[in-house]
C-alpha cells in the first residue's frame, strides 16, 4: 500500500480538493503534477496512477485529456478518469451510439450529418422534439422545437454557420433566471457581467471549435416536472432530485434540487446500477425521466456539481444514511484498483 505513488493534477474547486483531503486523512502518499506540462508523461515515469478532474469549462483539456489518458493506460498507469469512464465526457453524439449499444433504456435520438437527411427526416417526422448540441451543460444546450420550421431553420444553421457551444445570449438567459430565482447581489452582479459579455467576449471563448456538419434531435417526453441524478462511484448510487425552471421543461441547471432520497424511484437506481456495469465505468452521474414505458437515460457524465450526499444505495439496494462525498468514494476505489494491480503485474 505504503510503495504505490499516486499523482493528482491540483485544480482549487474541482475534485482534486477532496481528492488531496481523502489523501492526507489515510496517510496515502501523492504528488502533484500539471497535466499541461509537456513532459507530464516523465512526470509521472515514478507513478503508479494519476487522478485528473478535467472538465468542459477548460477547452484545453479537451484537445489532449483523452489522448493523454490512453497514452499513460497503454504505459501501465492507472488513469481516474479513465477511458472508459470519460472519452463520452461532454460528447451526447458519442453517448447515443454507446448507449444504443449496450442496450440500456435511452430516449430515441437521432443524429444527421447532411441537411439533405436531416431536412427528409424533418419532413415526415412528429413535433416536439428536443434540439442539442453535442457538448455544454445546464440545458444550455438544449431546446424545445415545436415544428417543422423551427427544425429547418436550426438545419440551416447546422450546415452554414454553425453554433457556439457557449452563447452569450443563452448564458444571459441563464443569469436572468439565477436572478429570478435567488434575487441577491451575487444573483445581480452576474447578470451585469452577462450584459457585459454580449459585448466583451472572453479571450478564451475564440478558441472554443465551432459545433458545424452535424445535427442531434431527440424525442420529447413530455410531463416531466424534474430529472433523477444519480451518481454511481463503484457499488455505489447516490441519487436527487432536480426539478424544472419554472414553465420550462429542463431541470438541469436549475439549481432546485432535492436529496430526499425517499423521492427516486428505485426502479432507476437498478436502472443506473446495470448502466454503469455495462460501461465499466469508475464513476458516472446518469440522468433520467419518465416516459410512458419507464425510466429513459437522457445523458451522462463522469464529473458533476454536487459534493455532499445524505447517503447511497449499495448494488443490493439496500440504503445507507448518513452524509457521503463521491469524490472520495472515488480516490478509495482507485488507490484500491492499483493495490489490486500491483501482484498480478509483478
Ligand atoms: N428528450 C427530452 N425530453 C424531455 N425533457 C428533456 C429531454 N432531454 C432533456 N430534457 C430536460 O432538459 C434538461 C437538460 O438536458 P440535457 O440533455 O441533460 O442537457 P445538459 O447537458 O445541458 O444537462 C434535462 O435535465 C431534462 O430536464
Ligand atoms: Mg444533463
């Protein structure tokens, strides 16, 4: 236990925090790396895994963190996230065909890659149906098209100019409802910044690609109030609530949430449960709604906001209380996953 080196790339606020917390609590030694370095694979030539919470908001991370993580598995070093647990990371085009593949019960998607298919499929198909973009978070992404029309203009787009996966207009959107729901300073200094970002666009955001060539559609399922998250770390499922903005259909991002576990319906839990071992993932937050044959997957994700649970389901659904925090459910399993390792490669 004591000889295994693990390295963890250090960003304030993201997971490493409890991460490093985990660490110093059981006397597990560490070290600290940047991923950005370009030697980071001779950093890490003395470790035996490396713990890296990258995420949608860094673009940088998405030009190299899944080469990087398949670089170092083929290297023999653990990996959290690894490939299996994150290269559909920020991806609902790559999650569509992966979870029509293993089977699990997913809302009906479709995706185009030409206006001509996408514009056939539009001419005979019903509305509603709920607009995507592969990437983004907080139903930023994400929109209710009531028609035809609606549906051809957006194919245009698809196909012209393209979409930016962060808008202004859209993060404007955003604030004005964290303002409507919170009404406090912090809720008002957003918004001015959001007025002020229709105008001074940060550096950064110029080297966000473009979402162009292709177009997703989903189903609608309707009469939906909110979504069930729920997180599976190992053999473990910690669940809540997050219901609707109000006269919206979209719950993530609303920031009303609600972790009385009581309230999620176990038949989703067993759903999340198969889920997550079918896509031998080390941690994934499914979300999930209802339709009229069931709990449906709306998408996934390794990485997700909340810390603290007030408890979790272990793979026997059976319940226990008490306050949990996945990201050290997650340091557990993997510090656990390189002690297993080490006889066998010896
Ligand atoms: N096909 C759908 N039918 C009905 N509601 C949906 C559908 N897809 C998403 N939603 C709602 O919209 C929200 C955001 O959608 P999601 O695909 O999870 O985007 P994001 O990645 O921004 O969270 C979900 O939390 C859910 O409440
Ligand atoms: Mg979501």
């Amino acid at each position: 236990m004591n000889n295994i080196k693990i390295a963890i790339h250090n960003r304030p606020g993201s997971f490493s925090d409890r991460w490093i917390e985990y660490f110093h609590e059981h006397n597990i030694p560490y070290k600290l790396v940047s991923c950005y370095s370009t030697d980071i694979i001779g950093q890490l030539s003395d470790c035996d895994g490396l713990m890296w919470h990258w995420d949608l908001n860094d673009y940088r991370s998405a030009l190299f963190a899944k080469q990087l993580t398949i670089s170092l598995e083929k290297k023999g070093i653990k990996v959290f996230p690894d490939f299996n647990t994150s290269w559909h990371y920020d991806d609902k085009v790559g999650q569509k065909y992966l979870l029509e593949a293993i089977k699990v019960p997913f809302i009906k998607t479709f995706v185009f890659y030409s206006r001509s298919d996408a514009n056939n499929w539009a001419e005979t198909t019903s509305f509603p149906k709920v607009f995507k973009l592969r990437g983004g978070a907080g139903s930023s992404n994400v929109k209710l098209i009531k028609n035809k029309n609606e549906a051809k203009q957006l194919i245009n787009k698809a196909f012209t100019t393209g979409f930016l996966i962060t808008s202004p207009v859209s993060r404007l959107k955003e604030r004005l409802w964290m303002l409507k729901r919170d009404k406090n300073l912090q809720a008002v200094k957003k918004t001015i910044t959001g007025f002020a970002r229709l105008i001074l666009r940060k550096q950064k955001e110029k080297f966000i690609s473009k979402q162009i060539g292709y177009i997703y559609f989903q189903e609608f399922v309707p009469e939906n109030d909110s979504d069930i998250r729920l997180v599976i770390v190992g053999k473990r499922c910690c669940g809540m609530i997050r219901y609707c903005r109000d006269n919206d259909f979209r719950a993530s991002g609303s920031g009303l949430v609600e972790y009385n576990y009581e309230l999620i319906n176990i038949e989703a839990v067993k759903i999340a449960f198969q889920t997550a071992k079918k896509l031998k993932t080390q941690s994934v937050a499914l979300d999930f709604i209802k339709d009229k044959d069931g709990y449906k997957l709306i998408e996934m994700s390794y990485a997700f906001i909340s810390e603290i649970f007030p408890g979790y389901w272990d793979t026997d659904l059976v319940w226990h209380p008490g306050n949990v925090v996945p990201q050290k459910f997650m340091a557990e399993d993997f510090i656990n996953s390189i002690n297993k390792i080490t006889p066998e490669t010896e």
